[in-house]
C-alpha cells in the first residue's frame, strides 16, 4: 500500500494509483469521456473469478467444515427471516 505522503504525486490526470480509489471527480470526468467499465474484459474474466471464488470457498468449508456450517445456518436464518417479512 502506498503511504499518505506518495498520493499526491501519484495521481496523475485523476487516475489514481493502485490501491487508492479516484476522486469522485475523476470518477464523473470518466464517466462523461465514456470511459466507464470495459465490459467485454469483465465478461470475458468473469468465469476466472467465479471459479477464484469457488475454489476459496471449497478450502475454507475443508479447513473449518464447522464454522461453514455454522454461517450457512446464520445465512439461512437471516434470508428466511428477512423473506417471511416480505412475503
């Protein structure tokens, strides 16, 4: 991570470096340029996330099989709590 005193000289034309997030400014101008998320690229790295995250998620539920139960519980109880409210 880059130290507070670096931010300054680090962003250049509102792009900031890595580990920090741009200015809402920079934000808006990127926006307005059409310089908004490349989809394509998302679309195309999504199935090597998905699969990132599954195979983090299968590690976990190995090396804690009962701290995994125990929020798949939790999780349940709030989604059912949560829906019956609603329905």
């Amino acid at each position: 991570m880059v130290e507070h005193g670096d931010v300054q000289q680090g962003y250049q034309n509102g792009v900031a470096p890595e580990g920090y997030m741009a200015t809402p400014e920079a934000r808006a101008r990127s926006r307005s340029e059409g310089g908004g998320p490349d989809l394509a690229a998302l679309t195309r790295d999504l199935p090597a996330v998905i699969r990132r995250a599954d195979e983090a998620l299968v590690a976990m539920v190995r090396e804690r099989p009962i701290v995994a139960l125990g929020l798949a519980l939790g999780v349940g109880y709030l989604a059912g709590r949560a829906l019956r409210r609603w329905f």
